[in-house]
C-alpha cells in the first residue's frame, strides 16, 4: 500500500493537463512500427507501446518515466523541450505536424519535488543498487534473499535485502550467514538521491538515460 501511495505521490510531480486547448489544434496519432491485422496478441503488441521516455526537471533532475503518449503531449503543449533525439523512436503525426518522440525530454518550468527521506523499496530499486549481482559470490543475480530468514525474525528491507544467484539462495535456505561462514561483498545500505524513485520502478533503462540517473544506475 506504502508503494502505491509513493507511485501516485511521484506521478501527480508531472503537470497534469491532458489537452493542449489550442483552437484548431489537429489531432495527433503514434505510428505503431509493424502495424498487423486483428485483435493483438500479446507476442505482437508494439515496441512503442512499452517504450518510456525519461522526464526531467528544468535543473535536470529526473522526475519519472513516461508512456510516449504522456511525452507526447507534454511536447506538443510546449511545457517540455527534447533534450535526446532518438531516429530510431517512434513517430507522431498530424494534418501538419511531425514529432520524432526523443529518449530523454525536459519541463521548461521547475516543478518542486516534496521531499521523502526513504527510498521505497522495490525489486527493480534492490537489483539496481547491488548492481545485477549476487551479495554472496558476484555472480548474476537472479532473485532476492532475507540475510536474516524471514523465519528467523529478519525484516523485509533494504538492511535485510540483497539480490542473490539462485545457487547462493538455495544453498542459504534459512541459514545465517555465521553459520554457512559466508561474508557480505558490499554494506546493505538504503540508496539515496531522487534519481532512486526512478529506479524503484524502472527495470529495463534506456542508455542514454545514466548520464542523469547518477553512479546507482551504472
């Protein structure tokens, strides 16, 4: 419930006009890249669809990840400027207008982001801060471990939490680490900055995206 109220809190730091309101304004329509007869089937749903944009702050603080729709908008309402062209995104159109959606937009006006000390923690936000790798041997992480079992009265946080190799998880079960010997490869520390609420929510990030998202998403 506590991440979902952060979600919506996060969304509602987008300004939330949904229509430009200009007279005669034309109507504006997402090419889909391989458009197929029929009902769509999961397999064959767009990449466009899927595709976020990254939003940033007029000082270029990211803010949040956005459908193309919502990015769309916010460029064609003049409230945000492109900042990374992309050829290859997908392409909106009308009667009389041509917008190549970019991977990364910015507000011309400043929002004021209110302030949350703690970082919710999130799968996605847990993977991103030990970097994809397993806290025990180093190797890909594939799911997450409770240092302390859960069983044995650990909490479910982020100085409790570690991303794990299935090997390693299995192998722990519900054991502490003083009894298996095993040591921690990094501190377990809540990551902090803005850019970790992005994070918490974002798995798959766009390349061009790290030069804003800072040192925890490299």
């Amino acid at each position: 419930m506590k991440h979902r109220q952060d979600a919506r809190a996060h969304r509602q730091l987008v300004p939330t006009d949904a229509h430009c309101g200009a007279p005669g304004a034309s109507v504006l329509h997402v090419l889909p890249e391989d458009p197929l007869p029929g009902p769509p089937s999961p397999d064959s749903v767009p990449a466009w669809v899927k595709r976020r944009v990254l939003l940033l702050n007029a000082t270029y603080e990211p803010l949040t990840a956005l459908p193309v729709r919502r990015a769309v908008i916010l460029l064609v309402c003049e409230k945000a400027l492109p900042v990374h062209e992309d050829p290859t995104g997908p392409v909106v159109h009308s009667a009389d207008r041509v917008v190549h959606v970019p991977s990364v937009i910015r507000l011309r006006n400043f929002v004021r982001v209110p302030y949350r000390a703690r970082i919710p923690m999130t799968r996605a936000a847990l993977m991103h801060r030990d970097r994809f790798r397993c806290a025990y041997c180093g190797g890909k992480a594939e799911t997450i471990d409770h240092v302390v079992p859960r069983s044995r009265g650990g909490e479910h946080s982020w100085e409790n939490c570690v991303a794990s190799c299935a090997p390693c998880n299995h192998r722990k079960a519900d054991k502490l680490l003083s009894e298996l010997g095993w040591t921690m490869r990094a501190s377990l520390v809540p990551p902090k900055g803005p850019h970790w609420r992005l994070l918490a929510t974002t798995k798959e990030l766009d390349p061009l995206w790290l030069r804003y998202l800072g040192e925890g998403a490299a």
